[in-house]
C-alpha cells in the first residue's frame, strides 16, 4: 500500500499498524477472517449495487461489533470464515 504523506499524517503508522494489520508485519501471522451480514428473513447476503458485502478482517470480534452496529439482531447475522492462505490468493 503506497501512501501519501496526507495520509500518512492523518492515520499515523503506530495507529496503523495495530488497528488495520500494516506496517513492520507484527500482524502477518494473524488469520484473516471473511464477514458476510445475512438477513435472516430471507437468508440472503446484504447486498450493495447488486455485490455482496464482503470484510476481510484481522479482529473477527471488532469487525462483527462493527458491521451489527446500528443494527436489529433481530434481523441480521454476521457470518464469519476463515480464509485459508494459498487457496484464495492471500
């Protein structure tokens, strides 16, 4: 990721590096989660301008707090797997 000296002072590396995984590659052995928000009066997948809504994710338990907040439980499910290196290009 090449970042800009804009974005460098807005998000500082030490902020970056243990919220969003980048930096000095502390993270790398940390797995990575795939997120899906499913309705459950339909089963289907939140859907945005026709694509699933899909987060990758470091911390499965922030990134799910994250995507239900605001939320009705009552009618969403956040689903979570693991993306397993080599098979998926990671």
């Amino acid at each position: 990721m090449q970042m800009t000296a804009e974005f460098r002072q807005e998000f500082p590396q030490e902020v970056m590096r243990g919220r969003y995984g980048l930096g000095d590659g502390a993270d790398a052995a940390r797995p990575v989660w795939r997120l899906h928000l499913v309705s459950r009066g339909t089963g289907e997948v939140l859907r945005l301008n026709g694509l699933p809504l899909v987060v990758f994710a470091r911390d499965a338990v922030a990134a799910v707090a994250s995507l239900m907040e605001a939320r009705d439980p009552a009618e969403w499910r956040a689903e979570v797997s693991r993306v397993l290196p080599g098979r998926e290009g990671l």
